[in-house]
C-alpha cells in the first residue's frame, strides 16, 4: 500500500502545483482521479466531497491521498 500511497500523492502533489500554478483551486473529481486512477463512481466522489467540507482544519496532500484511500477501502469492503 505504500507504493500505491506513494503513487497517489506524487500525482495530487502534481495537480496542486498545476492548479497552483493558474490561480485554481482543485476539483474533487480531479483530485479522486489523481488519487485512485479514472475507474471510481459518483457515490465515491460525493462521499470524498461531503468528507472535505465536513473538514473544518483543512487538509494537507497526504492526508487527501489517506483519505479518499481509506474511503474507497471501506466502500470496496462493505459493498
């Protein structure tokens, strides 16, 4: 999972430079895509969506990559 985790913030981190870099902030859809690759649904999006308002401190890369994993974990496990 390391690796994969790796992976995943390498490819946020690289998206909120991009976004940075034009004055944007990031879309969930694109971050969950960065995330987890273009193969996850609109429940998991809303989901990752309610998590980051519901987030009143805010959140670091890492922490975005832990989370929408952790949640597309526990969505894959319950399903």
């Amino acid at each position: 999972m390391a690796d994969k985790l790796e992976q995943a913030i390498s490819r946020l981190q690289t998206l909120a430079d991009k976004a940075q870099k034009e004055g944007n902030g990031m879309d969930i859809p694109d971050i969950v895509e960065a995330i987890l690759g273009p193969d996850y649904d609109k429940e998991l999006e809303n989901l990752v969506s309610l998590a980051m308002e519901s987030n009143e401190k805010g959140m670091d890369i890492e922490e975005m990559a832990r989370g929408v994993m952790a949640l597309h974990e526990w969505r894959t496990r319950n399903a």
